[in-house]
C-alpha cells in the first residue's frame, strides 16, 4: 500500500464527507431522473463488481498485514468509498514494537 499516502487518503475522505453535505443541502428530492433503465442497471452492475474487486483487494492487505478484515464488511457495504479511505488509514499505523 505504497501508493496511498496518509495524506491522500484523509484529502479524499474530506473531500468525500463535504461533497455529500454539499449534494444533501442542495439536492432536489422532487426531480425526476432522465436516465434510462437500462444505463442504471449498467451503472450499478459496474459499481457492484467494483465493489467486489476492491474488497477482494481489502482482503488480501489484510492478509499480507495479519488483520481481520472481515469487520469492515458491514461498513464497507454501507459506505464504500469512506470505508476503504479508513480502512487504508488504519493499515498504515505504526505498529508498537514489541519489546
């Protein structure tokens, strides 16, 4: 997990945490959506396999790093995008060694 940096995950999930205050304040409840069906379902089946993929990604850094992963499941498929944020942020702790 060399790529993701501290910093960057905790800018993403700032920036995640405001965007959703921003579209809840301004978001019209009454609006009607102009998509089609079928360019929603495509659009869920895409995030849905994404959702494994990332997972499956979750679980292997668990594994490599002797964490339980299966405790973020719940979160995870309530938020993914915080959750993976978080989660990335927990991995890198330091670690006490042990002495």
């Amino acid at each position: 997990m060399f790529v993701w940096s501290k910093r960057l995950a905790a800018a993403l999930l700032g920036l995640f945490v405001l965007m959703l205050g921003v579209f809840l304040i301004h978001g019209a409840p009454d609006s009607a959506s102009g998509l089609k069906i079928h360019t929603t379902r495509w659009m869920a089946l895409n995030y849905i396999g994404l959702i494994v993929w990332v997972f499956v990604w979750m679980i292997d850094q668990a594994r490599m790093r002797a964490k339980n992963v299966w405790i973020w499941l719940v979160p995870f498929a309530l938020a993914p995008l915080p959750t993976l944020l978080l989660y990335v942020l927990f991995l890198q702790r330091r670690l006490k060694p042990l002495s």
